[in-house]
C-alpha cells in the first residue's frame, strides 16, 4: 500500500480538520437555534454550508504553506504590496462613484 502512504498526513489533517470545524459548526448551530425558533435542520444545513468547505481546505492550505514557506521579508513584501495596492485603488474607485470595473 505504497500508493497512500503520502496521503496520510493529508487524510490524518482532514480528520482533525473536520472535528475542529464540525465543532466550530455545532457551536454556532446551537447559539442560531437558542437565539431563533427555527428547526435543528435549518441550522444543520447552514452549519454544513458554512463550515465544509473550509473543512476541506484546511489541510490543504497548511500543505500548501509547508510546501511554499513566506520566510524571507521581501517575499512577505512583495505579496503584501499587491494586496494594499488594489485595496487603495478600490477604495478610491468607490468614494469617487466611478462604477466602472477594472478587469485584471
């Protein structure tokens, strides 16, 4: 069984990652049905929407950061500028009421 051995930490990830998240979803579906008069499957279904996707990716995310670590300070840099770049442009486009979209 050679072929899954490299899936292993990912499946091990995705079982600690589905108990975090589903732990998460349960919290938040007992305080949405405390706090409302709706039904226990309305919240289990929005616990379920909300909350898998990101029970998914988890795992993949933090192999992803493994594989491809942020450690220098110019790396972090020229990540970070194009972010703060865009957000500035965004927000000048919107206090000015210009409502064209720039496609990247």
């Amino acid at each position: 069984m050679r072929f899954f051995r490299p899936f292993a930490p990912l499946l091990k990830g995705w079982v600690f990652s589905f108990l975090g998240w589903g732990m998460a979803a349960f919290v938040l579906g007992v305080n949405f049905v405390g706090g409302t008069d709706i039904p226990w499957t309305r919240a289990l279904h929005a616990g379920i929407r909300d909350q898998l996707p990101w029970a998914l990716l988890t795992p993949l995310v933090f192999r992803f950061a493994s594989r491809f670590p942020l450690d220098r300070v110019i790396e972090l840099a020229n990540v970070t500028w194009p972010c703060v770049l865009m957000q500035s442009l965004e927000r000048r486009r919107v206090e000015t009421g210009n409502v064209l979209a720039v496609a990247l």
